[in-house]
C-alpha cells in the first residue's frame, strides 16, 4: 500500500491524476456536444427535451455523472496545488527579464485558462444542472408522457446577449485549454512516439476547435436565428 | 561595441541582491560573453571594485559548468552553452541583462553563481550502473540496435547545467532526470536497476523541490546540448510501470 501511496504524492503522480481526468473530461465534453446538438432540432425543444430527461434519470448515467463532478474536483484540486508548488519551485526571487517565445501561450496560461472554465462550470451547472434538479420545471407533453421542458429554461438564457456573450467567450478559453492540454496528457501518461505523435498532435488540435466552436454555434445560432 | 550590462549582484545566499548597471566602451564582436565579462572583471579589479562571480570551468561548451540567465533565456539568446556565445549575437549599444538561474532548488551562492549540488543529489540516488569488477567483457558482446544506440548517446549528452530548470516556468527539473533515466533504461546495462533508478531518482527530484513538468517544452527548446522532451514521456513510462510493477523488497528477501 506504501507504493501507491508514494506513487500518487509524487510530482509524477499528481500530473498522472490531471491527465487521467483531463482526458475523461475531454470523453464527456464530446458525449455533453452531442447532447446540445438536439438544441438545434427543429421541434420545438423535444428531442433535447427527451435525452436531458434521459439523462438526468437513468441509474447509470447518474453514476458516471458523479465520477464526473469527483473528477472535475479532483482536476481541480490537484492543478491548484501543483501551480502553488510550481510557483515556490521559482524560489523567492523571481525573472526580471522572461521571455516566453519558445513555447504556446496556452501551454503558459493553463492555470489562468482552467479558472475561466471553471467559473464558467459554476454559473453553468447553477442556470441548467441545478435548475434541473432542485427548481419546479415548466413542463411539456410528448405522446402522453410529462417531460420537464429545460428547453424552454435553455432558450430563455440564450435569448440574452450577454449570456450568448459569456458563453462563446468561456468556450474560446476551453478551446486554449485543449489546444494545450489534448497532446499534453499524452505526454504525461508516456504516450509519446514518433509514429503516433503527429497524429495525436492533429486530433488534440482539431478537437481544440471544432468541439468548442460547435459549442458556441448552438447559443449563436439560437440568438440570431 | 557598445554594451551595458544589467548585472544581478548578490554578496551571498543570506543577503538580499540587486541589479547593477555597467556599461563596457570597447566589446569586440568576437569576444565571446564570458571573455567581455572577464574583461570587466579586470576592469573592476583595477578600479578596487569586487569583481563578478560566475561559474565557467572548459569554456567549451562540454562540462556544463556555465550559466547565466541573458535578457530572458539561459545561456542567451542561442540555443548554446554561455562560454560558446559571442558577442556578435548582440546590437551595438543593446542593454543585456544578467540573473542567476532562479530557483529554489538553486540558491544563489555569490552573485551569478548558484548552487547545483541538487543536480549531483539525483544523479547520485540513481543515475549511474553498478559493474562488477572482473575479466574485461569484449567490444561489442552486447548487441545494441543502432538506433536505440543513437537514442540514449542523444540523452546522455546532458552536461547537466540546469538550463531546462532556468527556462521552466515552473523550475522543473524533469528534462535533466530524464535525460539521466533514459540514457540507462534504453541501454542492456542499464536493465538490472532500471526500476529502483527511475523511482530513487524521481523521489529525490521531488525531495530537492523542483517543480512539475507542464510540457511548455521550453526545457527543449532552450537546452544546449537539445535534449527532446521524448525523454520525459520515457521517465513517466519508466516510473508509471517501475512504481506498479516493481518489487518491494523486505530486509531478507521478502516473502
Ligand atoms: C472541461 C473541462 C476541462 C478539461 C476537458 C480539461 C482538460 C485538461 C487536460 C487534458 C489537461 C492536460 C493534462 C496534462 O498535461 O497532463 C489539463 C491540464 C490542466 N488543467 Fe484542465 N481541463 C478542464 C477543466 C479545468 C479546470 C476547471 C481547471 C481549473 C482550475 C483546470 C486546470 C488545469 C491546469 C492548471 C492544467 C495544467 C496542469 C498540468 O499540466 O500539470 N482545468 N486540463
Ligand atoms: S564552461 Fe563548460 S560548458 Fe560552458
């Protein structure tokens, strides 16, 4: 049992346990994407209706749903304590002169970048997840069964400017954070070989953008269309 | 050339330092960076001043023993060795500013001059092959692909100077111990400790308090000898599998 112990208190460890719930966070951001998706249905809401219903039900998802709320804690957790630590790692002394050009801004800024996705995690988990589960939800009727219709919660927010605002901006920075974070978990995990790295390099990029920018075109679409 | 020097001044690691502004009239370009701050050493010395303290020892380029943290970037702006830069890779009447290597696993000793024994403290928790003595092995007995051959001569190029600790954003050491990891665990020779290295040379790496690797990679790109951050994926390999797979062996063998 020591080992284990010793294995996840070492630096090697903790950056183990970031890469591992990155990339679950990453699996989840593209099974959330194919959710919204049913956003821009043309049924009046029912076919997001019917899978947020799903969802937010169905034993086993509930499970994967609070694997999911452990692990974005423990992401969080471990990246704020690994940043303290990189940062008394600089000693008491800091650079007067830094140059940064020799690697990706996004790489530099991931603590920054995290932060902006977290606040976004906060107000959005508060406007769809928690009105979902703890406020009276109008409700719709689809072949004679109740459904809670978030739909209608959904486009309500998403009828204001500054929310459609917020929103776009906070997937830009998830779109930074995976522009770095994709390749680097690979990285961590040791999945680092020339044969595989340039195409992990261009899935990690191409994820960077077209699963945000897809995110963001839901609300768009909704507000101007 | 004209040249003035912001240069980090620092009496020893309990007092506080600052910056000092020298300005050397006739730089030549062909002097090479350590050679212009000798010359204004001498300068010093003459003027009754305390002169500079910075480490040099081959001025090769091979020993690792140079540093200095130039307008920004270890050993300056080439990805080479402070005692192979020269002065014609600067402007006439540029400002250039010195620090020591920052970190709090390097404490300043004097000046530009840090202390790197923490280097020496990993390297001796596990970076080396233990040989029995004996009858010399013949050349060549062991085969060894070319390529994996080439692989760890490229890690073992590592001088150690604590460039890719100077560049981190985060004074992380872990492109100088994967150097050191993987120059052994790609070789036979290095087979019979390759997992206790890994995991005695990572546990002292955290012990000296570097910090961790968020793969800039600009370790990398900054090292003189350009050391790849392949070998940093290799150490995580190297110790995901030794700390899993390893023996923990008890005082008489175990079970
Ligand atoms: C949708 C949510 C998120 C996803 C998909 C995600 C994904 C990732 C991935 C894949 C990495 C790379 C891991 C590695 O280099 O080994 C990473 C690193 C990082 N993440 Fe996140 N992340 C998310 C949310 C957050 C949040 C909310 C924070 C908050 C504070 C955060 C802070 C960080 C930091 C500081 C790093 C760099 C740490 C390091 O490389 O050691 N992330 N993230
Ligand atoms: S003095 Fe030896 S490497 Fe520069």
């Amino acid at each position: 049992m020591n080992w284990f112990i010793t294995l996840f208190t070492s630096t090697l460890g903790r950056k183990l346990l970031m890469a591992l719930t990155g990339l679950f966070l990453i699996l989840f951001l593209l099974i959330h994407l194919i959710g919204n998706l049913q956003l821009l249905n043309d049924d009046g809401g029912r076919s997001f209706n019917v899978y947020a219903e799903f969802m937010s039900t169905n034993p086993l998802i509930q499970i994967v749903s609070k694997g999911n709320f452990f692990f974005i804690l423990l992401h969080v957790g471990i990246s704020i304590f690994l940043s303290i630590k990189n940062r008394s790692a600089r000693g008491s002394e800091r650079y007067a002169v830094t140059s940064g050009n020799k690697s990706t801004w996004s790489s530099r800024n991931m603590g920054i970048l995290g932060t902006l996705v977290l606040v976004f995690l906060v107000i959005h988990l508060k406007d769809f997840w928690a009105a979902m589960h703890f406020t009276e939800m109008p409700k719709a009727m689809y072949d004679g069964v109740e459904y809670r219709d978030i739909y209608s919660v959904v486009a309500l927010w998403f009828g204001k400017g500054w929310y459609v605002g917020l929103y776009v901006f906070c997937m830009t920075a998830v779109g930074f954070h995976l522009w770095h974070g994709f390749a680097s978990a690979f990285q961590t995990l040791g999945l680092n070989h020339q044969k595989y790295n340039p195409m992990i390099m261009f899935v990690g990029r191409a994820f960077a953008i077209i699963v945000p920018a897809l995110f963001a075109w839901i609300p768009l679409n909704m507000f101007f269309f | 050339m004209k040249i003035t020097l912001k240069i980090w001044r620092q009496k020893d690691s309990n007092s506080k330092g600052a910056f000092k502004t020298y300005v050397c009239d006739h730089v030549s370009p062909d002097m090479s960076f350590l050679e212009m701050l000798d010359v204004l050493n001498n300068d010093l010395i003459r003027k009754g001043e305390e002169s500079i303290a910075f480490d040099h020892d081959c001025r090769e380029g091979i020993c690792g023993m140079c540093s200095l943290y130039i307008n920004g970037h270890p050993h300056g702006p080439l990805q080479t060795t402070t005692c192979q830069l020269h002065m014609r890779s600067f402007k006439d009447g540029e400002t250039i500013t010195i620090e020591p290597w920052r970190a709090k696993a390097f404490p300043v000793v004097k000046d530009l001059v840090v202390d790197r024994s923490a280097f020496d403290r990993i390297q001796r928790s596990g970076g080396f092959i233990s040989v029995n003595t004996g009858g010399v092995p013949d050349a060549n007995e062991i085969p060894i692909p070319k390529k994996i051959a080439d692989e760890a001569f490229d890690a073992a190029t590592c001088i150690g100077c604590g460039a890719c600790v100077a560049a981190c954003k985060n004074a992380s050491a872990m492109l100088f111990v994967s150097a050191k990891v993987s120059q052994f665990a790609l070789l036979p020779q290095g087979k019979p400790e390759r997992k206790e290295r890994v995991e005695k040379m990572v546990a002292q790496m955290d012990e000296e308090g570097f910090g961790a690797c968020t793969n800039t990679g600009a370790c990398e790109a900054e090292c003189p000898k350009g050391i790849s951050i392949t070998n940093i994926a290799r150490m995580n390999r190297e110790y995901f599998s030794a700390m899993t797979t390893s023996y923990e062996v008890a005082v008489g063998g175990g079970e």
